[in-house]
C-alpha cells in the first residue's frame, strides 16, 4: 500500500507523538510527586525537583539539556527512517 501524499502528515504526526510523550511532567508530578522511593518520576519532574526544590541550577539545567539532546536525537532518527520508506512520486 503506497500513501506518498501522507509522508509528510506522517512525519509530523511521530514528531508530535514523540515530544508529547516527553511532556508527562504535570500528570505524574500533580499525582503522586514522584511516587515512593521516585518510581514514577521522568526526567522534568526530576529537574523540576532539582532545579526548584533543591536550587541546584547547574545540574537542572543539565537534565534539561539531556532531554533537548534525547528528543532530537529520537525525532532526526523518525525522519531518516520516514524518508528512508519514502516513495518516488
């Protein structure tokens, strides 16, 4: 089955996917915190807790920096992948 005029709302429709993934931050931390021992916390609310609770600016904004680092990484990896099954039109 070919769908070469869906490539690019593909694209875009992963790239949304995986961002949105990432932004778990308000659920999790309005819900439990972190949960016991930190077994439900992701990567923004253990920066939030850094950077806000423990004023620890330097390291939050390395956590923060980490996360900019594994999105991109994850959405150019989705892209090549998409144009790699992409078809001539």
């Amino acid at each position: 089955m070919k769908l070469p005029h869906l490539q690019g709302t593909f694209r875009t429709a992963v790239l949304l996917a995986t961002i949105g993934s990432m932004r778990y931050f308000d659920l999790i931390y309005v819900m439990t915190e972190g949960g016991p021992e930190n077994a439900s916390q992701v990567m923004a609310s253990y920066m939030y807790k850094q950077v806000f609770a423990s004023f620890e600016l330097g390291y939050g904004t390395t956590v923060a920096a980490a996360m900019f680092i594994i999105i991109t990484v994850i959405a150019s990896v989705a892209f090549r992948l998409s144009k790699r099954f992409e078809t001539e039109v």
